[in-house]
C-alpha cells in the first residue's frame, strides 16, 4: 500500500466529525512527540491522545500523559518503571515498561498511531500497529528503510493506511495526484544542505560535533540532526518515498533549498511542477497529516509570507562533499536490505561520533567499508527478506559489520583525503 493522497477515501476514525480522533503518540518525549502534543493540544475537539510511550525519559512522559490527559503510559527502559509509576502517582493513567509493552501500546485501540520513535527500536512497534489494522502516521523513517517492503506489503494485506509525517514526504502527499499517477515524471525532495552546505571538503574534514549539531533551520535530535548535516537524513528519505509512493530510485530527486520553505515537489508530463510551501515548522506536515483528509489549526506555526522571504535558491548536492546520500542511493539500487545495512551502519557511526570516539567526515567511511564487506562476506543476508526476522537479523549482521569497521578506521586512523 503507498500513502494515501488528498484525494483518496477517508482513513479509520475520520468520519464522525464529532468525535475526536484518539491517537498514539510512540516518541512522546523527542521533538516529533513535542510538536504533535502542540497540535493535540491546540485541537482538543479533534484529537484525544490515550497513550504515551517514550525510551528512557519517565519524568517528561509522565509529565506529558498528564499534559494531554492519556489514559495510558509505556516507557521502553525496563529500569524506568519505578520512577514512572511513581510520577504518575494519583492519576489514574496506567503504567508498563519493556519492548513488549511498547508493541501493546501500538496494537491498543486508537484511530492514528503517531510512529516517531528513533531509529531501527521503532521498527516492531511499527510493524504491529500496521498489523492491527492501525492507521499510522509515520516518522520514523528506519522502519520503512529496513523493512519497507514488508510493512507495504502488511499494510495492503490489513487495510492499513499510512499518512507522512516528515516534512518532505507530507509535502509529496499532499501534492500527489493518484488519479494522474501515470502522469508524473518525477518527485524532488528538498534538503536544507544542512550546517555544511558551503564548507569545503577540507573544512568538513576538521568540523567538530558541535558544528555538525548547528543546524540552521531547524530544531531536532542530536541523531537526526547529524544525519541532516552529513545528508543521511535526506538519503533515508530517498529510500522512504520509494516505498511510500512507489517510485524507483530515477524518479526520485534531491535538490538543496538553503530557506527549508519548498518541501517537496511532484513533477508531471505537461510540464507542471506542484511544490508544498510552508516555514520550517513539524508542526505543520503533523496537523496537515493527523487531520486527513480535513484540515486543523497549528496557531503557533508562523506564518509564510513570501514577500518577506525575498527569494528562494535552489542548488545540487554535491556527493562528493557529501557523499552519505550517494551510498544510500546505492543501498536502494542494490535492493533486498542494502537499505537496512546503510541504516545500522549510519546509526553506529553516528552513535560513535556522539561519543567522540571518531570525527564527522569519517562517518562515510565507515558506511562505505561496511557494504564492502557484506558484499564480500555475506551478500545473502541482505537479500530480500521473508520476515521481519531476516530484517533484524540482517540489522544485527551489519551493526556487527559496522562495528567492525569502526574498530579498524579508530586503529588506522582513517581519513577522508
């Protein structure tokens, strides 16, 4: 199943105007979480948020369950129960902690499943609300990256719909005429260029984690706001929308678009271009998803006034400058789980430079090596799987690959020349 345009039926839990949609927010604690709480928040006669489920962070998810008057909590991290239960002290919301109970959380009643947990750990969660028949507005683009094939695949055989969450996606949503889906040419996503757009190679090479972590437009997690400046961010995009909207890898496009206002854009064979223009604001691609196929208000997103902007400048990335969004270009036209292997070795260089055991520029590096030996030692694992099993087992091979690399560019000292 692709997402569902603008112009299609209605998802599960839109058609009583009257009734609020109960939502699940999976990430209530991280930037996605906080945006979507505003947009419940600032619509209570549309949403009604039931359940909250964060990592590690018991204080803001019982401080957010309050917030939003959720009937129901989940914190990943087993050892975080105690101080969860006992900040919701007196309230009346329930309680659970473990893997498990983040999947129960997922498959509980409720018309949107909010998936915005980070990384590969939003991947079962996922799977099950789609398997429950959920509709899931997704923004965990790991998921869909490491087992894409699969979850549209689960998501046509149980009616599942599945709405974009991320900024460039929604974009493309909102804009993709399905009844004209013979008709497009192409889509291009939009990147910011992020904090290095006009360093050199040379600069890149000496950028330290807090220059990578300056992103100048907008507000995220540390991950994904490294995954932004070395343009992973965008390359997981890429592989996001192929699954998505069904396109191969040549009909999709990346442009760089310093002012973040154009988010995406769907080309079409008479010459048109439909562009979704907004400013830099999550909260905007979450309202225009979690109300479809009605609109909300965001009231504190600010408004675009292009007269003020002035103008908007559009470049190519350079992929030798950044060369992460080629490799995951690559990863999409090797098929199977090249994507999930791009995946577990980003996140475990990414993770690294976090540490500051390595530098920003050798995070390719370490990607590049890591399919150079899953190619060379174990190409079957990262075939086209059969379940979501081949999918984590061939995560765990290539976190494994990857680590493996990370050891030998620590001990060479490799760089970037």
């Amino acid at each position: 199943m692709t997402a569902v345009p603008r112009d299609s039926a209605s998802p599960v839990g839109s058609g009583d105007a009257a009734a609020p949609k109960s939502l699940c927010l999976l990430g209530a604690t991280g930037s996605i979480g906080d945006s979507a709480a505003d947009i419940a928040l600032d619509n209570p006669q549309a949403f009604q948020v039931v359940t909250v489920v964060a990592n590690t962070n018991a204080p803001k998810l019982a401080a957010r369950a309050r917030e939003l008057g959720a009937r129901h909590a989940v914190v990943a991290d087993l050892a975080s129960l105690g101080a969860l239960k006992e900040a919701l002290s007196g309230t009346g919301i329930t309680a659970a902690a473990g893997a498990e109970a983040v999947v129960d959380a997922a498959q509980r009643p409720c018309d949107i499943v909010v998936s915005a947990m980070v990384g590969a750990a939003g991947m079962h969660p996922t799977m099950a609300a789609i398997e429950a028949g959920r509709t899931v507005a997704l923004a965990n683009k790991e998921a869909l990256v490491c087992a894409g094939a699969l979850m549209m695949e689960r998501a046509r055989a149980h009616g599942t719909t599945l709405l974009p969450l991320d900024s460039e996606h929604n974009a493309l949503f909102q804009v993709f005429e399905a009844a004209n889906r013979g008709a497009i040419e192409k889509v291009t996503l939009t990147a910011s260029g992020g904090p290095f757009r006009t360093w050199s190679k040379g600069q890149i090479a000496n950028a330290s984690l807090q220059d990578a972590l300056n992103h100048p437009n907008w507000s995220m997690g540390r991950k994904v706001t490294i995954d932004s400046a070395s343009l992973a961010n965008k390359g997981l995009e890429v592989i996001e929308a192929h699954h998505l909207f069904d396109l191969p890898a040549d009909q999709i496009d990346v442009v760089v678009h310093p002012q973040s206002i154009i988010h995406g854009m769907v080309h079409y064979t008479d010459g048109s271009v439909l562009a979704q223009l907004g400013m830099p604001d999550m909260r905007t691609p979450i309202a225009a998803a979690l109300a479809w196929p009605d609109r909300c208000s965001a009231p504190r997103v600010e408004r675009l006034e292009l007269a003020d902007l002035g103008r908007m400048t559009f470049e190519p990335p350079d992929h030798e400058r950044f060369p992460m969004l080629g490799l995951a270009f690559e990863s999409l036209r090797l098929g199977g789980l090249y994507p999930a292997l791009f995946n577990a070795a980003n996140e475990v260089a990414v993770s690294a430079l976090l540490d500051g055991r390595i530098a920003f520029h050798q995070i390719a590096t370490i990607v590049e090596m890591t399919f150079d030996l899953a190619a060379k030692t174990e190409p079957a694992t990262f075939a086209t799987p059969g379940s979501l099993a081949d999918v984590v087992a061939a995560d765990a091979v290539g976190r494994g690959f990857a680590n493996r690399m990370l050891a030998n560019a620590l001990q060479r000292d490799v760089r970037v020349s």
